[in-house]
C-alpha cells in the first residue's frame, strides 16, 4: 500500500507523519509517534479505551481513520498535563482512587476533562450520561463520577480565586 503524508497538530505541536490509508488514529498515535498513552480495548469502538478529543469532539481513536487527522487537532492524554504539572482531573482520579488496571483510565480523562470544558459544573447525572461510552471493568463508576465532581469543584474554586 502507499503511504500517505498527514499534518495535524496533536497537543498542540505541529506533527507529520506517513500511515497507510487503512490504519487508525490509533495505530498511528500508538504506533507511529509512540504516543502510547491512548489505549486499545475493543478496537471497535465500543469500550472508550482510545478516547481522545478531535477538533473539540471526542472521539475513539480506534474507528477514526490516520488519514482523517489531516489538518486536525488532537489532544491525546499525553497532552492533558501541563509539564510535569497534572490536570485537576488527572489528580482527582489519582487522590480519589479512579483507577486501577488503567486500561480505561486514559480515556476517561481525555472525556472528562472535555465535558468540564463544556460544563464546569456538571450533575452527577450529566457525568455519568457523558461518560457512558466509557467502560470500566475494574473500579465500577462511583469513584469515577466523585473525581469528575471533584474536578469540577476545584477547578471552580480556581477559577474564583
């Protein structure tokens, strides 16, 4: 097969790279730029393991073709912390026992942290329905949904600080 020449910006650094017009958005973060902080789970979209925001829509990295990256921007979970400074979601999930295996984790971060950018404040109701494409199989959802509102309330105390 031919390759072919792909520019996006993924967290927020200009990239090239050639892939196959048959690989995914997956395979090429993972494979090709060794960002392989985006997970595999399913490989077919349903699990949310590869979750990652594209053009300010989250999407699963496994069902979104390389070549689909052109011109986009992506932000994968290698992009969420701030230097060696992690993301309030990021530490929520850490401090609030979210994880376990990690598997999901990366995903869920990259989906929690762009609906607190849409919704500072949101029910526990509206997490759980924006999360609902994610799965976990190891911590079960509560202390997801307490690290997300969590989140929430300490990026509003910055906020009004």
């Amino acid at each position: 097969m031919n390759s072919t020449h792909v520019r996006a910006t993924i967290n927020g650094q200009p990239t090239e790279f050639l892939c196959e017009p048959r690989h995914s958005l997956l395979e090429v973060l993972r494979d090709v730029l060794q960002l392989t902080g985006t997970k595999e789970g399913c490989n077919d979209g349903n699990c949310g393991a590869c979750t990652v925001e594209m053009d300010g829509r989250i999407v699963p990295a496994c069902l979104v073709l390389g070549v689909e990256a052109e011109g986009a921007s992506i932000l994968t979970i290698e992009g969420i912390a701030e230097g060696s400074a992690l993301h309030e979601v990021q530490r929520a999930f850490l401090e609030g026992a979210a994880l376990q295996c990690g598997v999901c984790t990366p995903g869920f971060i990259v989906a929690s942290k762009a609906l607190l950018d849409r919704n500072p404040d949101p029910t526990e109701g509206e997490i759980r329905l924006w999360l609902a494409n994610n799965l976990c199989r190891c911590t079960g959802y509560d202390k997801i949904v307490r690290s997300v509102q969590s989140a929430a309330c300490r990026m509003q105390q910055e906020i009004a600080t």
